[in-house]
C-alpha cells in the first residue's frame, strides 16, 4: 500500500493556497480493532518550498481517510514547485513535489 | 550616550535575542508524546503547552452546526492571534482530545487552515493558539454527530 499524494497550489498576490488530499486508510485503534488490522495512520506532515518549512504538522488517528488538507504560505512563484512530504505510524513515507500554479 | 539611548539599546539587543531563532521543523508527536495519549482536552492542552489556561479570544473556529457524517467532519481554522506560534486542535468526542498540532513557521499563513476530523459522536471541537509571550487563546464550536465517524 503506498502513500499517495495529489495537491494543487495556485499563487495570488504573494500568497500560495494548496488543496490536497493524502490517500491513507487512517485507521483509528478503534477501527483496527474491528477489523482485525494493524492501526495505522498519518502521523506527521511537512510542506517546503524554496527551502523554507511553509506548512508543518503532527497528525492522529482523528483525521478523515483520505485526509483533505488546505492551507496558505506565503511567497512561492508560479512554475515554482513545492514539496509535500508525510509520515505514517507504521514507519511508511511519501514524498512528492508539485508545481505552483 | 543619554539615557533614553542606553535604555533603547538595551530593548532592542532583548528583541533580537527573542527572535533570532527561527522555528525549526518540528514533529509534537515526538516532543510532546505525553499529550497525544490525554483522553481530555484540559490535560493535552496541559502536557502540550505546560498550562491549562485559556482566553476564549483572538481565535475563530468554523466547524457545521450538525454532522451527518461524523466520519468527516470539516473544521476551519478561520484565524488566530498575529503573533500565533503554535496550533493545537483537540475535540472531546473520541477517546483521546488531541487531533493535530501545527507549529507556525515564518512563511505559514495561519489562516483558513482546513482539515476534516473523524469524530465518533457528538462533542466539541477546540482550536488552541500559543501566541509568542506563552499565552494560549481558544475557540470552540459544538458539533452535534448524527452518524458517528468511527463505525466500521
């Protein structure tokens, strides 16, 4: 199973604004119990651009499947790119870069 | 040198020390372990930020009134205070209150910041800013599940 990322950042007046979505089971403890799975969810998100960290966060188990994020940074010029990396609890990783738009 | 030069001098040299570090990537699952296990939104705010004091000012929270689907349900954290350094979002209807936390860099824009939380029933959703002197600002909207979001 592999951690897929698909985000979308568009540049306006300085500011860029990203929508995307990390395609990831998000399974709870509670939903993996239930299951008969391992529990298994994104823990950690990091966004950078030009070198800079822009969007940072430590995730749980209490986020959507296929969690939907949106969020601004600042800077970023179109044909720039900008690199979404995460994490799971079980150690797997992703890491994609996108185009600013 | 006057007084008054002295004096500014000295506030300026403090300032710098203030800010001259930059905030560092960070991951608050491993600095703040503690928290992340906190089955209420008192003691993760606690083990997360080192007090429990809150001011329910300088936030704003958008999340739906009522939540057919507690399995995403959408929160916005519409603003927070200027000089906000850490986010922390926590909601009370699962078996443990801390749901993300977002350290504030530099070129983060901490605004309409979108998420969708898996909620297992009705409860609260609090959004929590660490403003740069340590002081903690919240907003909170009750959101009333009509399909818990843990099922299956």
């Amino acid at each position: 199973m592999g951690i897929k990322l698909r985000f979308v950042g568009k540049e306006k007046n300085g500011v860029t604004s990203v929508k995307g979505m990390v395609k990831h089971p998000m399974l709870s403890y509670d939903q993996a119990k239930r299951q008969g799975k391992k529990a298994n969810f994104i823990t950690y998100m990091k966004v950078t651009q030009g070198g800079d960290v822009v969007f940072e966060a430590s995730t749980s188990q209490f986020l959507s499947k296929n969690p939907i994020f949106k969020f601004k940074f600042k800077g970023g010029k179109k044909g720039e790119k900008f690199t979404v990396y995460v994490e799971d609890l079980l150690g797997n990783k992703a890491e994609k870069s996108f185009p600013i738009r | 040198m006057n007084r008054r030069e002295v004096l500014k001098l000295g506030v300026s040299v403090v300032v710098a020390g203030l800010f001259a570090k930059s905030l560092e990537a960070k991951d608050f699952r491993k600095e703040k372990p503690a928290a992340w296990k906190d089955k209420t939104i008192k003691k993760a705010v606690k083990d997360l930020f080192g007090t429990d004091a809150m001011d329910k000012s300088g936030v704003e929270v958008k999340a739906p009134e009522i939540a057919e689907n507690g399995a995403v349900v959408p929160v916005t954290i519409k603003s927070v205070p200027a000089d906000t350094k850490v986010i922390a979002v926590l909601q009370d209807a699962d078996p443990e209150s801390l749901a993300m936390v977002i350290p504030v860099h530099p070129r983060t824009v901490p605004e309409d910041i979108s998420i969708r939380l898996k909620l297992k029933k009705s409860g609260k959703v609090v959004v929590v800013a660490q403003t740069a002197d340590g002081k903690l600002h919240y907003d909170e909207k009750k959101v009333k599940v009509t399909m818990g979001g843990c099922g299956g």
